[in-house]
C-alpha cells in the first residue's frame, strides 16, 4: 500500500464512510495503478497486485521472495 500511495500520490481506498472502506480493502483487489499513472511499468504493477492480494498465499510469503522480485 505504501509503494502505491508513494507511485499514484495517494491511498488504493477512499471513503468518508468507515464501513465502506473497510469493506473495499477486505473484499476489493487494489485498484490498478494504471488508472491513475498510465506510465506504470508491468512489473511493478504485478508486485503491488501480488503484495496486496486478498488471498494470503497469493502474496509474497517471505521477505525473501519480495527480495528477489525486486533485485
């Protein structure tokens, strides 16, 4: 979330009602970077995507992993 919010210039989710945002960030994939920067290289679309996934072993399992991804 923090490497989206540093790329696009602020939070995936946005809402004034509490309830509805805790549900977009529990049931709702990360918005694409895309729709908001079109220059987003791929890869770093699919790490954001991976690293947010809902489904825990969708994401990274170990900061190794993440590691080797991004060297």
């Amino acid at each position: 979330v923090l490497a989206y919010e540093a790329y696009v210039g602020k939070l995936p989710y946005a809402s004034d009602n509490w309830f509805e945002l805790a549900t977009s960030i529990v049931n709702s994939p990360i918005p694409s970077l895309k729709e908001h920067r079109a220059d987003v290289p791929d890869w770093f679309q699919g790490i954001v995507e991976k690293a947010t996934a809902k489904v825990p072993e969708e994401r990274f399992q170990s900061a190794e992993e993440f590691a080797e991804v991004i060297t």
